[in-house]
C-alpha cells in the first residue's frame, strides 16, 4: 500500500555473546530439562552464612535460569528480590556470581522477565553496586563484577522503559563511560558498556543532554583506537552506532567528519571476509588444541601419576577445580581465543548492516527542531571541544541526508553490501557444522546475508541510481537477486531469506521501473516467486509479493503483447485481495490491482475478460465491512489510515472499470 519503509533495527533482547541453552537444546532436537526442583534449594542456599555456598548457589541459579522452564518456579519463589541484595554481598565472589545469574536470567528471560525485575526494584541494588568505589580491593575482580552488572543493566535497559529513565537519573552514563575509557586494558568490558550505551542512547533526548566534552571524548578514544582485533573492531562498530544516536548534538561544523569517520569504520568491517577468517580461525584453534594435546602428552609422561591429586580436587566441596567463569559465564562463547575472535567479527559485521539500515531510515528532523539545536551555542562549544575541527566548508545540520549519501558512496558502502549478500562460504559452512562449538555460527553467518538485503533495499530506496552505480548495475543486481533465490528450490521455508530478498527485490524493481530500466525477471519467474511467497505465514513477506507483482504489471500494461500475463497477475492478485485473511495484505493486492489495470489497452482488455470490475463490485461491501468488524481489534492507527485509503480508492477505481467496460462492451 505504498512505497514501502524499511523498519529500523533494535538492538535484540537477548544477550548477543550467546544463545540461552534452552535455545540450543531446541535446536538440536533436544528437550530442556523440566525439573525446576533444585530452584528451592538453591534460594534458600543464598542466605547461607557461608560465603562460599551462597556463591556456588548463585552458580547454580546462573546454569538453572537458562531453561525456559525453571523460570516461572524462580518467578514464584521470588528469585529476583533475593539474588538482587546479593549484589552488596561482602564477598566478591558472590557479587559476581550473582550478577552473573542476573544477566542469565534478564538474557534468558526475556521482556517479561526484564520487566519483572524492574518491577522487584533490581535496579537499586544494581546501581549502587555500579556507583561503588572499591579501590583498594583486587581490580580484576572488580572489572568481572563490573562486566556482568553493566550486561545486566543494559539486557534490562533493553527491555523496559522506566529503567532507561533510572538510567537517566541516577547518573549512569558517568559511572558506564569510566568503563569505557579503560578499553585499552579491558576491551571486553568495554564491549559490554559500548553494547548498553548503544541501546540507552537510541531515541533518548534526556540523556544526550548528559553528554559532555569529556564524555565526547572517551567516545572518540574508543572509535578511533589504532588496534584491529576483531575485539576492538566489533567494539568501535557498536561505539561508531552510539555516536550515531548522538547525531542531534552534533554541531554542523562536525557532521561531515563524524559521518565519514563512522562510514570508514563500517566499511573496514564490511570489507573483511567472514568465510575465510572462519576458515582460518578453525584451522588455527585445530592447529592450538593438538599442539595442547602432545604438550600434555608429554607432561603425563614425565609426572606420572601425580596429576591424580589433581584429578581427586573435584570430590572435595571446598576445594575449586573449575573456576567460578565457567558457571557465570553460560551465556558468552566458549573461551576459546580463536571462536571468540569469529563471533566478535560476525557480530561486528552484523552490528555495521543495521547502523547502516537505520542511517538511511533515519528521519530528517525538522527545521524548527534544527534551528533550536543550532541556537544552542553551549551546545555547539563543548561539542567542537571535543571532536577535531573539520576542514573544508562547514555543513548545516539539514545536510546530514546530503553527507550520509555521499559517504556511503565514496566509502563504497554498496559494493561491500552487495557482496554481502552472497550465500555463505560453504567451506566455512561446512566446518562449523561438523563441530557443534562452532555449529551456531552457521545461523549467524545466515544473519549477516539477510542483514545485508535489508541493508540494500534501503540504499536502492534511498540513493540516485548513479551512486549505485547506473541501470546496468540494477540489472545486474536483479539477476544476482534472482539466482539467489532460485538457486535454493525451498527458498520459500526461510522465512527470515524470503522476508528480506522480497524486501530487496520489491525495492529494486520499483526503483528501475520508476527509471523506465528494463527488468530482468521473466513474468514467469516472478509468478513462480509469488505463488510459493504468497504461502508464508509471514504478513511481510505476503505483502511484499503482491507489492512486487503490482510493480511487474503496471510496467507490463504499458506494453504489447501482455494480455495472457495481465490475466493471470490481475486473477492471482483478486485471489489474494478477497482470501487472504491479513487486511494488510488484501489491502496491498487491491492496491496493486489499481496499479496494473489503471491503464493501457491491453490492461483494459485483460480487466474485462477476467470480470474485474464484477468481482470488485461483490468484494466492496465484504472489505468494508471487515475493516469496521476488525479495524481497531487488530491493526494500528497508521494501518487503519491506509485501509481507509484503500477502501475510497476502490470506491474510485469500480467507478473508473464501470466506464472501461462499457467503452468496451458497446
């Protein structure tokens, strides 16, 4: 029903270093453990004058929240209100425990949970831990708990609004920067605050306020960090996303540099080959783990039997073979260097895509709100304080669109997005599923692709046909859409694949036809498309079907020679206008419709011998009657608008066939 809008993305719910294992055992065909028994247990261990039970309790609690069925029994018993002052607990072993079972649980559990543990107040207890000095307790330690309560804070943060406004209020931004600045010495705490000030920072106007020059500054530091481990690139892409967000407090003098020093960023990411870095990473942990192995080999050999005492440490309670990360830390990749270093440049890779998508969807304030923040000279001081002097002509903020345009392009954002959206490497593909460690980077491997035609629709919507590069590049992009789709003959059971290439290939061939650029899918490839896509149970992808046959026969109207393709678009499209039981998809197909039979002669022709004008004249009364029985109950207010414009549009239209047929017929 119009030009479609590419949504923005948000940051998931969960916890991006890792599945719960609920998920995981879903995914194998393994069923989650039911018994939520020990939950009981471990409660009543946390009041424990030991410190060392209440800190294996937490553990457990840690392990326990992953399946999805222990979490109502934890809900029942209150499990937030008494982990939450554990916290505080004088043992730091505890606080980090503790914490760590909360991040389990606010990642595991989802909205409802975050929710719920706002609604217990975990937020008190959480930010006085963050807001506690312990100087002259081990840093380590402190920089461990500080890792898990900021991945708390920002899985709850996610989730729930009033704990953003918390956020806000208690000054959390100050206490979370202190972490990021540090990112030299701990650039895994640094990902982690960099991940939350990503999330709190989108869509808050209250919070920017709270930026000064030096806060600026430690966001620049980070960004600009001379280091290229994927640690530190996956890092400076979710701080290049957080300086995005601060895009209203940029002074224009700055925009074009800040625009292109985040673009250079992304492009570095999207320049790098995830396949073959998966490939090589592979190779290197199979080379580290059998040179281990002879290693070990070797000192077995040479200590004989002494390594029993070692061996026996696991059966004696106080004694701590396994080290506490390996109970709080369920939910991160396993710590293999080399696993640990693939996920960090696939979710860097993933992270770059969706700042992309929502640059280019990012709406243009308007001029008021720009010469209010341009009055603003404390604004602009203590912002041209903190960021270099940009050369060249200074920008006005109502250029941002202008300079996000044109650093895409000279940062070749398209080309890299193109390849993107290519299949995954098969070899790669092919290792990581024969190891089950490695087996989830499958999916996300799959992410990035969808990602990546996400991100291209956008630019074919938002850019001139020059910058991608003229109409035999669009061509040739279609043909690349195409084969992708036909190469997989089941391409209509992934959802998320047919969602984002429907997406893609609608924005496509609306933009070359828009440009009169001939297109390169045959009719029947298209209705091939279509009759599998019309199928899904998926709104989007059903709507972006009936989108793209509009588009195929208003363009085919205007030519010779289509009739017998007219017809079956214009029957397959009433179909799904008078059956489909979304309205936002029959809404689509009558729009649609209006599009291909709105003119031409061989559009009147092929209108009339399908008796289009009879089966809209019966539907009329059915679709209106729809829209007032199910409106309110089921669509939003912006839905609602449109459905009212598709319903006086067809009132228009039945007016218009009745004249096209009796010119006809007489």
């Amino acid at each position: 029903m119009g030009k479609s809008r590419t949504k923005r993305f948000k940051r998931p719910q969960f916890s991006p270093t890792g599945d719960c294992q609920a998920e995981a055992a879903a995914a194998n065909g393994a069923e989650p453990e039911e018994d939520d028994g020990p939950a009981a247990e471990l409660l009543e261990k946390l009041q424990h004058p030991s410190a060392e039970v209440r800190e294996c309790a937490c553990a457990g609690l840690a392990r326990l929240v992953q399946q999805r069925p222990a979490l109502p029994g934890l809900a029942r018993r209150d499990a937030v209100r008494r982990v939450g002052p554990l916290l505080l607990d004088p043992s730091l072993a505890v606080r980090e425990t503790a914490a760590g079972a909360l991040r389990n649980l606010s990642a595991c559990g989802g909205f409802e949970v975050c929710d719920d543990m706002v609604t217990k107040d975990i937020m008190t207890p959480l930010v006085a831990l963050l807001k506690e000095e312990k100087k002259d307790q081990n840093r380590n330690s402190i920089e461990n708990i500080a890792n898990e309560a900021v991945n708390v804070l920002w899985n709850i943060c996610e989730c729930n609004s009033r704990a953003v406004s918390i956020f806000n209020k208690e000054g959390c931004l100050e206490i979370v920067l202190k972490y990021l600045s540090r990112f030299s010495t701990n650039v895994d705490l640094a990902i982690s605050v960099a991940y939350c000030l990503q999330t709190v920072t989108e869509d808050n106007p209250e919070l920017l306020k709270s930026f000064s020059a030096p806060a600026l500054h430690v966001l620049e530091s980070a960004m600009l960090s001379p280091v290229n481990s994927t640690e530190y690139i996956l890092l400076k892409t979710l701080v290049a996303g957080t300086i995005w967000n601060l895009k209203d407090i940029i002074p224009s003098k700055s925009q074009a540099e800040i625009i292109n020093a985040i673009l250079k960023i992304l492009s570095e990411v999207l320049e790098m080959d995830a396949g073959e870095t998966v490939i090589q990473m592979k190779e290197a942990e199979a080379h580290r783990l059998k040179t281990a192995a002879e290693t070990e080999e070797t000192s077995q050999s040479t200590n004989g039997d002494d390594l029993i005492e070692d061996d026996e440490m696991e059966e004696i309670p106080h004694k701590r073979k396994v080290r506490r990360k390996t109970f709080i830390s369920d939910l991160l990749p396993p710590t293999d260097k080399e696993l640990r270093e693939t996920i960090a440049l696939l979710t860097a890779q993933q992270t770059a895509l969706e700042i992309i998508v929502n640059m280019c969807c990012s709406e243009d304030p308007t001029d008021d709100e720009w010469e209010e923040l341009s009055s603003s000279d404390e604004s602009d001081a203590f912002m041209e304080s903190s960021f270099s002097e940009c050369g060249g002509q200074l920008l006005s903020p109502l250029c941002l669109s202008h300079e996000v345009h044109t650093a895409l392009t000279n940062h070749l954002i398209p080309k890299k997005i193109f390849d993107k959206t290519a299949f995954p490497n098969s070899a790669a593909v092919d290792l990581c599923s024969r190891n089950p460690t490695w087996k989830p980077l499958i999916r996300k491997m799959s992410t990035i692709q969808c990602r990546a035609l996400v991100c291209l629709q956008s630019l074919v919507s938002l850019l001139d046909v020059e910058h991608l590069g003229g109409p035999a590049a669009l061509q040739t992009l279609a043909q690349h859409l195409s084969q992708l789709l036909f190469s997989q003959p089941d391409f209509a059971k992934h959802v998320d694949f047919l969602e984002a290439i429907s997406s893609a290939l609608r924005a496509l061939l609306q933009t070359m036809a828009s440009q009169n650029i001939p297109q390169c899918m045959t009719p029947d490839q298209l209705m091939t498309l279509c009759t599998a896509g019309i199928q899904s149970s998926n709104v989007g992808v059903r709507v972006n079907m009936v989108s793209i046959l509009g588009i195929t026969g208003s363009v085919l109207a205007k030519e010779d020679g289509t009739l017998d393709t007219l017809k079956t678009i214009g029957c397959f499209l009433l179909e799904v206008a008078t059956k489909d039981p979304s309205l936002v998809v029959a809404g689509e197909a009558l729009d649609a419709l209006f599009d291909v039979f709105a003119d031409g002669k061989e559009a009147e022709r092929a209108s009339v011998q399908i008796r289009l004008l009879a089966a809209l004249k019966d539907f009329q009364p059915v679709f209106k009657m729809k829209i007032r029985k199910e409106g309110r109950a089921k669509y939003s207010p912006d839905q609602l608008c449109v459905l009212d414009n598709v319903k006086m549009n067809l009132r228009r239209f039945v007016a218009y066939q009745e004249t096209v047929e009796k010119r006809l017929t007489t």
